[in-house]
C-alpha cells in the first residue's frame, strides 16, 4: 500500500500549519531574542518598538500570568529571560503586530542593556568548573579495573563529535485562537501535542482540558519538534491568552537556526583492550555530553548514548560515564538516534584506533566481537541478536572480497585518487528509555455506512505512521482501506500522549489501534454467530465477506454494522495499549528498558579526490532486520532518508558556534546539507528474512531511527581512503569529516601518534 498522504503532498493539498485559514483580526509574533549568550539583563528598551505601525503590543517575562518555566524534565529554562541570560537567541520579548512585516520590523529596534558575563561553549571545560545539569550517569558490567590486566592490547583516544541542524522542511511555529469559556485552541507543529498542553497550562495558569493542542502533520521533525516546539506554542498562547485574539508566529528559517537547539556534540575519552583473539575484554569511556543552556531532553539523550555505548558489540567489562555539561549555547535537544548515534561513533572509533596499532582490518576485530542471542547489553538486557546474521549475509550477498579487491586494484592504478571502504554494524534499541511514557491510545469509531474514522495520539512528520495505522484497522478488521480514515491528533480526542519520537509510534499507537478494532470485531462476530448459530471463534472477516470456518456466508460488514447499530450495540472503542516487560531501575542501572532490538549492518564505499579533499559516496549495501514489514515501501524510504541523512552528520554538516556563542552557521549558505549530488550513486536494502514473535505491530520492526547509524560507516570510509593516500596521515577522531578536513588529512605532515600500547601477559607487564 502507497502512502495516503502521497497523492496530496505531490499535488500540493496537504494541510501544514501555514495553510489553516486565519481567522479575521489574527495577530502575528516574533520574537527578540538575547544578542549575548551570557549576561544579566538590566532593563529593555521598547519604545521605539512600540512606534512602529502596526505593532500592538510587547510582551515580557512580567506579563506571564502563570509560571515563567518550560522545562520539562528539570524545571530549569525560563519562558522569558527576566534577569540571567543563558544563550543567544534566548527570547526576552514577544511583538505583537498587525502584520508579520511589522512584528519583525519592531524586534529590530528592540534594545538590550545586558551584562555581559563568562561564555562557555566547550563540555570538558563546564564539565571542570562544574557546570553541570544534574549528576553524571554510569553504567557498569563487569570490572574493567580487573580486566585491564588480562588484556594484551590496550588503547586510549579522544574523540569529538560535532552537533547538527535539524533542518526540517516547516520551521517550528503555532497558531493559537481563544475559545468561549476561557479556553484555547493551539495548532502546533509539535511531535508531543501533550507536551505543548502541559507547558502552555503552565505558563497561563490554566487547567489541562481549557486548551486543545491540534497537529495535522509536521512538515519534518526529527526530534527537534518534541520539546522544543512548546516555546513557540506557550509565547502565541500567551499573546492570545491576553489579547483575546488569535495570534500566529511561523519562525524565519535563521530565525528557527539560531534560537533553537541541535543534536547534542559530545566530547569523549576511550580506553580499549583486547587480548590475541581479538575479543574486547574492556572498555571504558567518559563521555562529556554538550546540552547547552538547560536540561531540555539532555537527561535522556545521556541515558540512550550509555545504553548504545557498546553498539552490536558484546563487550563482558565495560564502565561508561556520561557528563550533562551546561554551556551558553541554545539547549540542545532530540535529533533521530537521540544519543544513540554518539555512543556508537565512540566505539566505532576506538576498534579503529585499534586496529590501527595491530595494523590490521578494522572488520577482523567488529566480526569478532558481534553480539549473539544470551549476551547481555552493559545494562542488563539479554540480547536477542540478528547482528552475526546481518554481518555475514551482507559479507556474501554483496561479496565484500571481491569488492575489496577491486578497491585495492584501483588504487594501485590511480596515485591522486582514492577509494576507501567500511562496515557499519548497527543494534538500536526500540522503546522511551523512560518506562512510563511507553503507551498509547487509540480511539475507532465504526459509522452506521461502514466508514471508519480513527484518532491517535500518533503525530505524521513523513514517516508514514498514518498509513502504517490506516493498515492495521483495515487489516483486523477485515474490510477495504478506503474504508478508513485517520483523523488529526487532538488533546481533545486522545488525551496525555507521548510524543512521536524513538521510533516507537507505529508500534505504540498501532497496537492500540489493534486492540480497539480486535474489541469491535469481537462484538460484531457475536451477531453473526448467534444468527449462525456458531460460536464467535469459528467467524473472521476478509474482504468484507464473513467466513464460517473459510467458507463464505450471507454476511457482509456493512450487515454487521447495519445489525450492531440496530441493536444498540456500541460501534466505538477506546484502545490503551502499555509495552509489556519493559522496566529499568536507575538506581542499579540494571533492567529490560527495550521491548526489542533493530540490527543491521552496511557496507560504504567512497572515492577522494586527493588533490581537492572532495570526495564522493559511491554505495551504500545494507542488510537489514525489519522483522517483518508491514510496508516495504514506506520502510526503504525511511532507510534511504536515514542514511543520507547520518551520512550528512558525518561528512557535511558542521554546526559553528564562535567563542562568545553565538551561531556561525546560520544559514544554508554557511551550513551545508546532503543534495541530490551527495547522495550516494547506489543504496542498496536487502530484507534480513526473520520470523521471530517481537513486540512490533505485526512484528514489522520499527525504522524511524536506526538507518541513520549506518551513515556512521561514511566517516570510517573516508578514512580508510585517506590511508590509502597517506598511510600515516594524522586524521583525529573529529566528526565531521568535512572536505577541508579531509584535505588537512591526506597532506598531514607529522605522523600519526604512536598509540599508547600496553603488552600483557599474565597479569605481568613486559
């Protein structure tokens, strides 16, 4: 089945926020953001301000009638700035004007008279002063203290990856209309609608069920509409609120780059030993996470990284600790992976430098260390485990030899340039780290013609959960998908929803959906096996015809529904759906937080211009673990997304701050993005054939997140191609690999380090 939105979004009629119709008398807002990153605010200047035409009025941190804070899971980020300024960006007024020219022409001529103080834009240094936004974390299996000694290999490094711009297609924004009854209606472009609810009734003072949070569709998120879209939702609601108009603000694009948060970098220390067998005996890392201003997500993007510290790998003593470091930049927040990607970067990084001291493949020493179905994850999850499986088929099926050899063969025939190639292993877990917000509802309403109407708290951003939902009612309860159709997500209709985010909204809200559609059918069977004269369990439903034991008989879906409500028989249900087994104890750092895994492994080519630093992708050959796919279509399209999209976090995409914080890559002219021409020529997708029962809908494993891990593999390619050039060529563990870094590379003039190796043998120092 195609996507139900394809047709609309090719044609150009589907909905976003910027096509609702505005209501006569709509204001428009923009805000005024702190031109320092850190400062104490003595007073504003408006006045000037206020004399622009148009302009009705300008509010502050005094106006908020309810609290001045949004944080969510640390109550630490003001609203408003009313007296210490954390970033850049960081909104210290809203206009409100007749006119969006107006509103934005006033925030001009707002002025600021602020103390500057300290900027700290570096982790490791918060991590030093203690600056941090609440204490380290660690997960810890085994002793490596013990461990070190049976090693006989052992390595150390330092690694720095950089943040990105999530660059969603429709920048943050909302639209917020007062109701009767003090109440308020807010179109948001969120993926948590109950969080905007939350933060809103916040800061208003209001009760919960006085404002309705409306999503159609976003136009992109990629986590950084989950928290991050409630300050532009609160700053309308309260113009609106107070105005008693509607007020709307659609951010400009350097607007939306400057003021909001990215995907966190981080700073990283490893140590890593192996004995002769090239099996990983220890592993410790200290990772120093970069979260900005305030908590925001920071809190749980920590806890992913930790828990994806050791990717595909099993690794049986393994200390990780992770630093939340508070810097003066705009908090950053979740971009798909949520801390994953990270975690799995460092490790990546620390089998190369390995493999690099033994002088041998990097494959030799990931083969060896793959993780299999009993071992358990650092924090004590068993793993049920397809990553041998996903390593050997893509080894054959693509027939790794052979490409190698063709690669060796080209670059003894080519001096200036350079093909590289790497294996990008993946295992990501599929749930919210946090337990409680694992749920879902799913509200289906059977009309009196047959029609099917159904409300999710499910958020559609372009990964297709619409569809994948439409498929599941359809398909339970046996009738055409034309029948059905998914309505807008509502905090009216399905109240306190978790956000669309870590890849687990089909599942959530699908299986919900199933539950509610399997307790109808349940009712509607009944009718017809009393009129059988069969019990219910011999009755299904396919193709809308009713069969008794296969066979067809006289009914029909559009009888049953006809008799159900002749009878007074209930044609909507309410499903709650809650993931079962799932648990964690922060406290032990031990526990199951995953209802299942997602594994996968990529083989990535790349070619180096050698003279220039320009380089390009040549493939992409992955074999990977959908479980079984519900929509193939829609599936490779999220793989194919997610691996120009990590690729593009690898290679290109650099986020500058300068040392007073404020952003230097602030436009798409100075912040360089995945095109047509960096995609790579080939990508190639081969289904990992499993039958094993998960807890996925329909067993067709979740693909929001874990594609983007094999954009890792690009980094690791494009070194291997360097080294082809320059053997001993200092290439720093620094993502991105940019083409001027790639150039510094390949024309390095010191050697590479010698890698701090120590040789054991028996627990005795040689």
């Amino acid at each position: 089945m195609k996507n139900i939105d394809s047709d609309t979004h090719v044609t150009g009629t589907s909905v976003y926020l910027d096509d609702l119709p505005l209501l006569q008398g709509t204001l428009f807002a923009a805000a005024y953001g702190s031109p320092v990153a850190h400062g104490i605010l003595r007073r504003l200047e408006i006045a000037e301000a206020l004399q622009i035409p148009g302009v009705v009025r300008i509010f502050t941190a005094s106006d908020i009638p309810g609290e001045n804070q949004i944080g969510g899971i640390i109550q630490d980020e003001p609203l408003f700035a009313d007296h210490h300024i954390h970033f850049a960006g960081m909104p210290l007024a809203l206009v409100v004007a007749k006119s969006r020219d107006a509103a934005r022409a006033a925030v001009k001529k707002i002025q600021a008279i602020i103390d500057p103080l300290e900027v700290i834009t570096n982790p490791r240094v918060a991590q030093a002063k203690g600056e941090l936004i609440m204490p380290p974390k660690s997960v810890i299996q085994g002793d490596t203290n013990s461990a070190w000694s049976q090693c006989t290999h052992i390595f150390e490094g330092a690694i720095d990856i950089n943040g990105q711009e999530h660059l969603y297609i429709e920048t943050q924004g909302a639209y917020a209309i007062p109701q009767e009854h003090g109440s308020l209606k807010v179109y948001s472009s969120t993926q948590g609608p109950t969080a905007v609810q939350r933060t809103i009734t916040r800061v208003l003072g209001i009760p919960m069920h006085r404002l309705e949070v409306v999503v159609s569709r976003l136009g992109g998120g990629f986590g950084g509409k989950e928290d991050q879209a409630n300050t532009w939702a609160a700053l309308c609601a309260l113009a609106a609120h107070l105005l008693n108009k509607p007020v709307k603000y659609s951010l400009h694009r350097m607007e939306d780059m400057a003021m909001t948060g990215k995907r966190h970098p981080y700073m990283a220390d490893f140590k890593i030993g192996l004995d002769s067998r090239l099996k990983i005996l220890a592993y410790e890392v200290t990772f120093f996470q970069n979260a900005g201003a305030s908590a925001d997500l920071s809190p749980a993007v920590l806890q992913r990284t930790l828990f994806h510290c050791t990717n595909a790998y099993y690794i049986p003593n393994v200390t990780a600790t992770a630093y939340s470091c508070k810097t003066h930049l705009p908090p950053n927040t979740a971009f798909r992976g949520f801390g994953g990607p990270q975690g799995m970067y460092v490790i990546e990084a620390a089998i190369a430098a390995a493999a690099a001291g033994l002088q041998i493949d990097k494959a030799l020493i990931q083969r060896a260390n793959l993780i299999q179905t009993g071992d358990p994850f650092p924090y004590g999850q068993l793993a049920e485990s397809e990553a041998i499986a996903c390593w050997d088929k893509a080894v054959a099926l693509y027939e790794l030899e052979n490409v190698r050899a063709a690669i060796n063969t080209f670059n003894e025939a080519h001096l200036l340039v350079k093909k590289g190639i790497a294996l990008m292993p993946i295992c990501f877990g599929i749930s919210f780290t946090n337990t409680l917000m694992n749920n879902a509802r799913s509200l289906v309403h059977i009309y009196s013609d047959g029609s099917v109407g159904i409300s999710t708290g499910a958020v559609e951003m372009g990964q297709g959960v619409n569809t994948k939902i439409l498929q599941v009612a359809a398909q339970t309860l046996g009738i055409a998908y034309e029948r059905v159709k998914i309505n807008v997500t509502s905090t009216y209709t399905i109240a306190n929803t978790s956000p669309s985010a870590a890849s687990a909204t089909a599942d959530l809200n699908g299986k919900a959906t199933w539950i509610a559609c399997n307790a109808l059918l349940e009712r509607l069977l009944a009718l017809a096996a009393a009129d059988l004269k069969v019990t219910p369990g011999q009755l299904t439903i396919q193709n809308e015809i009713v069969l008794l034991n296969g066979t067809p008989t006289e009914w029909n879906w559009l009888r049953l529904v006809n008799t159900a409500f002749e009878q007074r028989v209930s044609l909507s249900e309410h499903g709650h759906y809650a993931t079962p087994t799932i648990h964690y104890n922060n406290e032990t750092g031990k526990g199951h937080p995953f209802a299942y895994h997602v594994y996968g492994t990529a083989i990535i080519e790349v070619t180096i211009d050698c003279l220039r630093g320009t380089y390009e992708t040549d493939s992409v050959k992955v074999v990977h673990d959908f479980g079984l796919s519900m929509n193939p279509d829609i599936d490779r399209g999220q793989i194919e997304g997610g691996i120009v999209q990590g690729i593009g976090w690898m290679t290109l995409e650099e986020v500058i701050y300068n040392q007073h914080g404020k952003l230097v890559s602030n436009a798409l002219s100075t912040y360089k993005v995945p095109d047509i021409y960096a995609v790579p020529k080939d990508i190639l997708i081969d289904h990992l054939h499993t039958d094993n029962d998960n807890l996925a809908i329909f067993r067709s494993k979740a693909v929001g997140e874990p594609p983007l891990m094999y954009g890792i593999g690009a980094w690791f390619a494009l070194r291997d191609a360097i080294l082809a050039f320059h053997p001993k060529a200092l290439i720093p563990f620094v993502a991105p690999m940019t083409p001027e870094k790639v150039l510094m590379a390949l024309y390095s003039k010191q050697p590479v380090p010698a890698h701090e190796e120590k040789v054991s043998h028996l627990g005795i120092d040689q």
